[in-house]
C-alpha cells in the first residue's frame, strides 16, 4: 500500500479548464510536464457536473496520457469535493491537487477518501499522487512545515490570489509590481516546508503569459532558492518554465567536477577548489543537481 512516493520531478504544471476540450487536449499536446485539469477556479458553479464527467472521460481516452493528467478538485472547504473524487477516479488520473487546505488535516482526509475510490475501482491503494496548495487561507500559514511523512505528498506548491482573500487584503502587491511581504513569507515558507517534507517545492504562477521574460526571470532566481518546478496557466509559458529549471551544460560539468573532486580525496571534509574552499554541502548540492539532470 504505497501511501508515500518519490518526490515529484515534473518542472512545469500546466492548467487547463475542465470544462473546455479544446483546451486540455492543447494542454496535453504540448510539452507541459503536468497538464492539470482544473475543476476548481476556472469552473463556474454551473458547470461543475458538466466539467467532472468531460474530465473523466478525457482522462479514459488518453490511457497513454494518463501520469500526466492531474485533476485539480474543489477544496473541502466546499461542497465539490467528493462529487470531484467520486466522478474522475475511476478515470484513474495521474494524480491530484488539493488547493486551500487548512493543514495536513486536509491532506489525511484526502487520503482516506482515495483509498476508499481506489478500492473500489480497481486501483492500487495508495498509488495516487498529490500537490498541495499550502499557502491559500491564513490558517494553513501557521502549518507549512507540517507535510513531513504525510501520505501521497509528492510537492508543495503556493499561491497569493485566494490569500489576499483570506486576510482581507484588498492587493498583495508591492506599487512596484512585486509581491509585498506576506506574499513573499508564503513563498519562504513554501520552499521551507517542501525541504522539511523532503518533497519538491513548485513556484505559483505568473499571471502575465505574455511576459515571457519576466517568467524567465522570475523562474531562475525561484530555482536559485530551491525551487523545482512551476506552476503555468498558459501553453506559451511551458517551454521557458522547463528550459529555466533544467540544469544547463556548465551546471552540470561543474557538479560533476566537484563530484569527482571529493570521490578522489575520500575522507576529506574541505578541499581547495578554484583559488576557494569546498565542504560537504557543496557536494551535497552537486549531487543534488545531478540526480536532477539523471546523472546520478
């Protein structure tokens, strides 16, 4: 029954509406490493029964898709969630994101509720991975560092719209266009809790598709920090998201250098390297990186 998996590897998440078929089969032909098939804010009331059997039924005609089909359900803060669980898991998607949570409760529910689908269905107990929206009400600030060793989790992830509401704040910017404090404590915290989880940590969206520039930058300073991946809500986004976390050529000779540095000085806790001085946790961070580019 396996409850916990490998943390994820995926670098981009690509939204797609799940009420619009043109739109997730767009979203599935294109190079997202995630296609994430929204139920929750891009569906209107009205059409949620619509959109659960169009998402089921597009996950059971691409059998062969089908690790890459993820489902965000509606929050258990609402009444969705097991009308969501009960119509797209005999689908069997390739995962599932759980947004506003209000702590790791919320994630141990999640689990007991697909374990019984699973069952029911067919399914390998357990074999359904999650992302967690961390981030999205105030209550769930205060449990960031909470998701070591809870069942499925495979990533965190942040996000500063339904924040804002939360709080009653009526901006979560800056004038200058960046985000203002709080926002920033959430995206801290968020690659703080993935570290203490041991999961992969993955960066909120850009609102603004057509600024692709702007996402680059903002993609490679976030993966400095420690994230991994990124969230999308455009099919322009997903080629710069997966260029900018995926380690380049130079990153990767250099790694391996200090990775056969220390293989050649065995026992060695310090070694002189280029007019410096490296410890262990720049080989720890070198074979972090090459594990992430399959070098490892």
């Amino acid at each position: 029954m396996p409850t916990h998996h490998q943390p994820s590897t995926a670098r981009s998440w690509l939204f797609a509406p799940g009420d619009s078929e043109k739109k997730m089969t767009k979203a599935m032909e294109g190079t997202a490493d995630i296609v994430l098939i929204d139920l929750e804010d891009a569906v209107a009331t009205e059409n949620k029964q619509l959109a659960r059997t169009m998402v089921h039924d597009f996950i059971k005609a691409n059998p062969a898709q089908r690790d890459r089909l993820w489902v965000r359900i509606n929050p258990f803060d609402g009444p969705y969630t097991l009308g969501d669980l009960a119509a797209i898991m005999p689908a069997q998607p390739g995962g599932i994101m759980l947004p506003k949570v209000y702590g790791r409760a919320d994630v141990e529910k999640l689990d007991h509720c697909l374990s019984a689908l699973e069952v029911a269905n067919g399914i390998e107990e357990g074999s359904t991975p999650v992302i967690v929206l961390i981030t999205e009400t105030a209550e769930a600030m205060f449990h960031t560092g909470s998701y070591k060793g809870a069942p499925r989790v495979v990533a965190l992830t942040w996000g500063a719209e339904d924040l804002a509401d939360s709080i009653g704040a009526s901006s979560n910017r800056n004038p200058d266009g960046s985000y203002s404090f709080t926002y920033e404590l959430a995206r801290s915290l968020t690659v703080l809790g993935a570290a203490a989880a041991g999961v992969t940590a993955i960066e909120t969206i850009s609102a603004d598709f057509k600024d692709l520039e702007a996402l680059r930058i903002r993609a490679t300073s976030v993966r400095r920090d420690g994230f991994r991946g990124m969230l999308a809500i455009h099919p322009a986004q997903v080629d710069v998201i997966n260029a900018a976390f995926t380690p380049t050529d130079e990153e990767i000779a250099e790694a391996q250098e200090v990775v056969d540095i220390f293989a050649a000085n065995p026992g060695v806790g310090a070694i002189g390297y280029k007019g410096g001085m490296l410890d262990r946790p720049y080989l720890a961070r070198a074979e972090r990186l090459l594990r992430q580019a399959g070098k490892l």
